[in-house]
C-alpha cells in the first residue's frame, strides 16, 4: 500500500455574509439556547471539479467538491447563532446535507426521503438551524454517501464557544483516506461487494484537508488547538503523538474532562472527531512524527511537525483548558428505558455469533460462492436487530417517548469494528463491556470493536424520526441502519 505523508492546508474561515438580529429564545430546554443569535447565511455548491490531493507530478485529481474545495468551505460560528445555508445541487444525481453532530430539528437534517426530498440536479434547498452546542462537526451528503462522501463531499463545521479557551494558535484537521489509481484519479470501483462485507472502503492515500501535507511548522512551548475529524468512508485512525502527550478536551464536539488518549493513541473512527491541546513539548529543532498505528502491521507516518529553533516560550503554558459543558439533558439512568441492539453479518459473522452463543441470525460464513454472494449483496449485508436496511425508509425500529431517558445496550456481534451514529442527539457512552467508562463521555458515533458491547444513554428530547446507523459508508448501504423515532411534536420549527 502507497501511502503519502499528508498537510494541513489554510483554512478559508467563512464568516457571516450578513447577520441579523433574529429572535429564537424559546422555552428552556436541552435544545435551545438562550441567547439571541445572529443569523450567518451561506451558500455551499456542490459539483465535479478538480484539487491537488497529492503532490507534483502528479496531476489533479478529478472530485465532487463543495465550492470547488476539498474540504468544502469551513463553516464557523458562534454558539447560539442561527445558520442559513442554500445547497445548490450542480451533481448529475441527487444529494443533501446532513449536519453531522449538530442537533437540528429533525426536518433539516438532510436525510433523503425521510426528513426531506433529496435535493435534485439543479436545485437549491436551503437549510436552517442554530448552533445549539459549541463543538467540532462537520456536513456531508447522505444519498449514496458511499460514493458522494467518499468523491470529496465534505466540511468542517465549527460552532465557538462562548469563551474560547486560551490557546497559541488553532488547527482543524479533516482526515481522509481515498483510494487512487496510478494517475491519481479516484478509483470508481465504489460499493463494491468485497468491501461492503468486510472493513469498508480502505484507500491508498491519506490527505490532511485535502492535501498529502508536508511537514507542519510548530514552534517549542506553543500550545495548538487541534481539532480533528475523520471523513473517511471507511478508515479508522489510532493516532500516537510520539514524546508529545496532548490532552483531549472534547468528543465529537462535546466537552470531555481533560485527558491523555488511551494508551497514547487518539482513535478516531469515520464520523468521529477529537479535540486536542497540543503543548509542543519537543526541543526547538527536531521532529515530531505522528504516526497513525489503527493497523500495526501498516503503520505509516500520517505528517510530521516540525518544531522551529527558535522557541515560543521555556515551558508549556498554564492556562485552563475545560471547557464549559453544552446545554444537554443529563439521562435519568434509574427510571431510563432499556432497549438492546445487536449488530450482525459481513464476512465471518456467523462464527462470531457462534461464539458470542447467538441463534444466527444473518451473518455469512468464511467462503462462498458468487451466487451466494449475488443474494447476500441484494439482501443486505449487515443487521440491526435482524433486519438489514433497503434505502432511508425504514419502520422505526425504536419509538422513543419524547422527553424520556433511554439506555441502549449494544452488541457487536461482527468481526469488524462499527462507529455507530446516532443522529439529532448526542448520548453518553456509560460502559464498554461491563465496565463503566471513565469520562462518560457524550458522543455522537461511539466506535464498537468486534465482540465489544457498550451502553449508550440519552434523554429523547429531539422530536423526529432519527437514523442510527454504522458510519463506515459500505456498511450502512450494505443494511446496517436503522430509524429511531421520538414521537411528539417539535415546537421550534
Ligand atoms: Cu454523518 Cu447519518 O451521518
Ligand atoms: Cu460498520
């Protein structure tokens, strides 16, 4: 496998194009703010165009881009603004936005044929939500987001905090992995059967926005806000820093107590995203090389930071790094509903059912045959409880009182890894494997390994119906998606 170093390129920051005084203070509630907000509008194009992912001599590769940019333009605002943005549809096929992590009303949250009709070639749809929680998101498409993602439809969203921690200097970093042919073209083969059953699609290029990166000019005592995302259709990152020992300070956007990484290694699944304080901790002149070890056996240097002579100060600085938690109803957890959620199928699931003592209930064997594999593929490849997914409408698997506190009890009876996201609401993730979790952290998408189960708990309080779904982008088109639906009205629209 040929893996490029990657760059972080600058970032264009949009800011508001006109801002308005625009009144949404609404009764107190997890989803609202209280706060007047200013309305920030933009538009986003999506269509082919052209970028320079690796360097001279290659050519550009031909992608779908947002305003002609991979990343598409980054979005930021500040918590409690309002956000008005026009998708233009310049695709020869259908697309919509999903708004990934930001608790939208349900309407706006560019799910196809759900929650809107998908946005057809040369029309416009205009979302229009607020910014309810600060954090690190990020938008793309949800139709055939297998191959729309994965051609370079994407962008960050960053919604500020009110007080912005102290830093030297802030880095959004969107990661992605793209699967190039010898002329750096994108390799058409999407969907493919190999894998939709096994890890997802898995590339032979890693970009930093949109770039193979060069090394990153870090100076001794700086302290870096990194905020990353992971765009990837499929490739999950474990991240080691080296001698440098960041702290992560939010998950999937939503403040965590800080901490060093687990074992060194900042784990990011497709969807999820960290944020960092980076204290450059290595003496002036050397280098930093941050090594991406999700596979052992291909660890590869994703980029290196290269730490100037001259230092920025003598030690790393004191400042606070908490930040303040987002408006989220905290889960009843003694009175919550309990529900259980298996995941099956792909390639040697049935043996790990075996072994997990589950009846069979979809996954396939080890070997088999094309025609076996001609109706596994029409079929679905994955299951939620069962039931493979056919397309967005989907009977709600779970209908969720609204305003009650849920416990998910999930299994991942596979033998691949699964970050499964669950959309217009964030929830804490309360134990993995029996064992409590030491942050309870709030996410979005929690990453399950094989055999591994986690417990998941939420206050329902987001009226709609609500994909939940595996975000390696194969699988979900291979069936693994579901719909939970929150009965009860939404009073904000
Ligand atoms: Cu980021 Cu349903 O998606
Ligand atoms: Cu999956």
């Amino acid at each position: 496998m040929v893996l490029y170093l990657p760059t972080p390129t600058r970032r264009t920051f949009l800011t508001s194009a006109a801002a308005f005084a625009a009144s949404t203070v609404l009764p107190a509630s997890g989803l609202r703010n209280a706060r007047a907000a200013s309305v920030k509008e933009l538009r986003l194009k999506a269509a082919p165009g052209q970028t320079h992912l690796v360097p001279e001599p290659y050519g550009e590769t031909p992608v779908w881009a947002y305003n002609g940019a991979v990343p598409g333009p980054e979005i930021r605002v500040r918590q409690g603004d309002r956000l008005r943005i026009a998708v233009e549809n310049a695709l020869a096929e259908e697309t919509t936005v999903h708004w990934h992590g930001l608790r939208v009303p349900n309407a706006m949250d560019g799910v196809p044929h759900l929650t809107q009709a998908p946005i057809a070639p040369g029309e416009t749809f205009t979302y229009e939500f607020d910014a309810v929680d600060a954090g690190t998101f990020w938008y793309h498409p949800h139709q055939r987001s297998f191959e729309q993602v994965g051609r370079g439809l994407y962008g960050a969203l960053v919604v500020e905090e009110a007080d912005l921690p102290r830093v030297d200097r802030e880095l959004v970093w969107v990661l992605d992995d793209w699967r190039l042919t010898h002329d750096a073209a994108i390799s058409g083969d999407f969907g493919g059967f190999h894998d939709m059953s096994h890890a997802g699609r898995l590339g032979n290029t890693v970009t930093i926005n949109g770039r193979v990166p060069d090394a990153v000019q870090v100076k001794a005592g700086e302290r870096i806000r990194l905020r990353l995302i992971n765009a990837a259709n499929g490739r999950i990152f474990a991240l080691d820093f080296g001698d440098l020992a960041p702290q992560v300070i939010a998950l999937d956007g939503q403040p965590v107590a800080p901490h060093a990484a687990p074992g060194g290694r900042v784990v990011l699944g497709p969807a999820m995203r960290a944020d960092l304080m980076l204290d450059v901790t290595a003496a002036p002149g050397t280098k930093v090389r941050i090594t991406d070890r999700f596979f052992a056996q291909e660890a590869y240097g994703l980029v290196d930071l290269a730490v100037a002579e001259t230092p920025l100060r003598d030690s790393p600085p004191d400042w606070d790094m908490t930040l303040a938690p987002n408006p989220l109803l905290e889960p009843d957890i003694a009175r919550a509903n309990r529900h259980e959620v298996t995941f099956t199928g792909g390639m040697m699931g049935r043996m790990v059912e075996r072994q997990m003592g589950l009846a069979g209930s979809g996954g396939m064997g080890g070997m088999m045959g094309g025609g076996m594999m001609n109706r596994m593929h029409d079929r679905g490849i994955w299951f939620i409880n069962g039931v493979a997914a056919e397309g967005h409408i989907i009977d709600p698997m779970l209908t969720l009182e609204r305003d009650t506190s849920h416990v998910i009890a999930m299994t991942n009876a596979t033998a691949f890894h699964h970050p499964i996201h669950l959309h217009g609401h964030s929830f804490r993730v309360l134990s993995r494997n029996g064992q409590p979790t030491a942050h309870r952290e709030w996410q979005d998408t929690v990453l399950m390994a094989p055999r591994e189960k986690a417990e998941i708990a939420f206050v329902a309080d987001n009226p709609g119906d609500w994909m939940f779904h595996c975000h390696i982008l194969e699988h979900q088109a291979a069936g693994m998606m579901g719909v939970i639906r929150v009965s009860g009205k939404d009073e904000r629209i």
